[in-house]
C-alpha cells in the first residue's frame, strides 16, 4: 500500500499539556511580555524547588545558558576547556566565542557520555573547566569528574540539555556541578520551541549571571530597587526568554515527571520490539538501559557499518518512517578542527558518529507506530 502523508512517523513531535494556550492568555492579560515576568519567576521557582537548585535562571535556549555559563567561567584566549566531540556544537561554541579551546575527548562505548578515566591526560596548566554531556538523558560519572575537577582547580558546567529529570544518587542531573545547563527546545523533553536554563550552584556566581543575562547591565538591582538607575557594568547579552515563552513551558515543567514517565514506557517498549534484532546480531543495542537509566528522551541503536547505517535511515525514510543520525564528531568538522584539538584517540566517537542512529520517539507515539518502525527495519535485514 502507497504510504500517505498522514500515516508518516516523524522523528520528533509537539507533546501539548493542554495548558499552553490558558497560560499565554493569562500572560497577554497580565499587560507584560517581557521578561522576567510572573511565568518566568514561576518556572525558576519550579526549577529550584523540584530540582533543588540552588538558583535557575530562564534563557532563551540551552545555548544561550552555556554561553553565560562560559561567561561566568572567565576563559579566555589560551585556556582549554574538556568536553566530548560527542556533542551538539553549543558546547563547545559558547567556550569558543570566549576565544577558549575546546579539547576533545573520547566518550566510553557504553553510555556514549565522555569517559572519565580520559580526562586527567587531557587536562594541562591551561585546563580550566570540564563540560560532561548527560548523553540521552543518562547520567554522566560525576563523582569521578568532580573528583578529578576538584584535584586540578577545575569548573565542572554540565551539559544537561538532554537530561531533564534524570537522578543520580539523590541529585537531579544539571545541579551536581557548579553550573549546568537544561534545553527546553522543541526536540526535548519539556519544551516550549526555544528555551533553556542555567542552573548554578555557586552563590558567588549569582550576581554576576543577573548582570550578564541582562545584557551587561545592573537593571535586576534597579528593579529590585537597589540602585535608583541602571548602567553597563560587565559583558552580556540578551538572554531572556518572553514571558509567552515562560507561559508555554510552565506548565510542560509541572507535568514533566509524568512526561518522562511516558516517554520511559516508550522506550521500554522499542527495548522489548527490537530484542530480535539484537539478539540476531543485526543491530548492536545500547550500552545502557535507556528506559531504567535515561528520562526517556532518546532511543538508539548501532548499525554494523555507516554505509548500513545511511542505507537503512534511506530505507526507513521510503516508508515514511524518520529515523536520525548523531553527531558528527566536532573533532573532525569544520570549526572543530579550527578551534579545538583532540586530547585523547577518538575511536568510541568516530564509531557512533558513523554507526548510531535514533528512532522516532515523542510522549504521544503510538504503539502501533512504533511497531511499524520496527517491522520497517526488520525489512531492511530481510
Ligand atoms: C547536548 C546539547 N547541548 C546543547 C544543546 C543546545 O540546546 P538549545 O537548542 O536549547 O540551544 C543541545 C540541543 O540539541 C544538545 O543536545
């Protein structure tokens, strides 16, 4: 049967909670757009409370929180800053715009998140912070990096834009170092198209992200009545999101649990259906139980070769099925390559960024899609 546009399972779709449209009513009445306004203060107060964070801070997006939290670090030309390849380009970015280096290294084969025992190798008199990506929403080794980060000075950013959610020992992942980082873009968990936070941990860091999110500016003292005029003192940006923006996401961050909860199920489900194709060999599973120990936000696999890899998405996208690869390694692109340097071999990351590959998932995917999806792939093999 010819495949219609509506019978298309896309990769990514929009999880509404059905308070979306009430609460930017709500914030139109309230005659202000801008922000920090009442859904902003609202939604920092979720974070800290649900989070136990110490202070949240609403961005417009993940980038944007790993720039201030860049910022924040005072790196400059010379310094070196750790992370994975394994990344999407804004963390490595926001420590480029500063004029730091990016120092690539490997991620461990299970987990797909940078491999602690690497890092102390990589870390120089330059070193000055390590930025650990909860990969899939999974927990990085961050007793092991803090240990290693506290031995050498070291900042420790976490790169939590996955990982909304996601415990590690009592701890929710993005508030474990001394700052961290949490997207709410379209593709996440909880959403609301562009969005972020930065979450830190560092009291003596507080003041200085209020200025440095406010454009440069003290205007948070002038509206907390501290100071009766507002001036450029530091370096910033416009790193607000509007108060629209706050009142879509509010109410996605109260129903957040119940969304990870879902999105788990789902890939607990994928976990059970692509057993065969595991078992047999054709597809190599995840080195980690995504459904017990990531937020639900991701499911992958690996393909014996890239050219299977490419093939089989080929295959899948002439079913009307969209399935995804992940990343190309920032060691070998382009700007990598200009800015950064590899500190350790890249074998692990040259692998997944050849073999990996995602499959459609959002909290609403039907069970009969995701079967589709799977009998799609099996044909491939067939
Ligand atoms: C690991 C990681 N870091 C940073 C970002 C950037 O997030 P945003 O799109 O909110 O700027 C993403 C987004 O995909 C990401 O996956």
């Amino acid at each position: 049967m010819q495949n219609t546009k509506s019978d298309k399972v896309s990769f990514n779709k929009l999880n509404l909670i059905g308070t979306e449209l009430a609460y930017i009513e709500q914030a139109i009445d309230g005659g202000h757009l801008l922000g920090g306004g009442t859904f902003a203060n609202a939604c920092e107060e979720w974070l800290r409370s649900n989070l136990g964070a110490k202070h949240a801070f609403l961005t417009h997006s993940c980038t944007a929180a790993l720039e201030i939290s860049a910022i924040l670090s005072s790196v400059g030309p010379g310094d070196e800053v750790i992370m994975p390849s394994y990344t999407f380009v804004s963390t490595a970015n926001a420590f480029v715009l500063r004029g730091a280096t990016p120092v690539f290294v490997d991620v461990g084969n299970g987990d797909l998140n940078i491999d602690a025992d690497l890092i102390a190798a990589a870390i120089t008199p330059r070193t000055k912070a390590i930025v650990p990506v909860h990969y899939a929403g999974v927990a990085c080794e961050m007793n092991r990096i803090l240990e290693t980060a506290e031995g050498a000075n070291l900042i420790v950013i976490e790169d939590a834009a996955q990982a909304i959610g996601t415990v590690l020992n009592d701890d929710h992942l993005g508030t474990i170092g001394h700052m961290g980082c949490f997207s709410f873009h379209q593709t996440k968990n909880v959403v609301c198209g562009e969005g972020g936070a930065l979450i830190l941990n560092d009291e003596r860091l507080h003041a200085r992200a209020n200025i440095i999110r406010e454009k440069g500016t003290d205007r948070q003292n002038f509206l907390s009545g501290t100071v009766n005029k507002y001036t450029w003192v530091d370096v910033g940006s416009s790193y607000m999101p509007s108060e629209l923006i706050a009142a879509f996401l509010y109410g996605q961050l109260k129903n957040s649990k119940s969304t990870n909860r879902t999105r788990r199920n789902k890939v607990r489900v994928y976990e059970i259906l692509m057993e065969p194709l595991f078992s047999r060999g054709l597809l190599r599973p995840p080195g980690v139980n995504l459904s017990k120990e990531g937020n639900g936000h991701m499911m992958y696999c690996f393909a014996e070769s890239q050219a299977i890899r490419d093939r089989l998405i080929k295959h899948l996208e002439t079913k009307n099925i969209q399935a995804a690869f992940h990343y190309v390694p920032l060691h070998s692109s382009p700007a990598g390559l200009r800015y950064g340097r590899v500190g350790s071999n890249m074998a692990v990351t040259d692998w997944a960024g050849a073999c990996q590959f995602r499959l459609p998932l959002y909290a609403n995917i039907e069970e009969a899609e995701q079967i589709r999806v799977v009998e799609a792939i099996t044909s491939f093999f067939k």
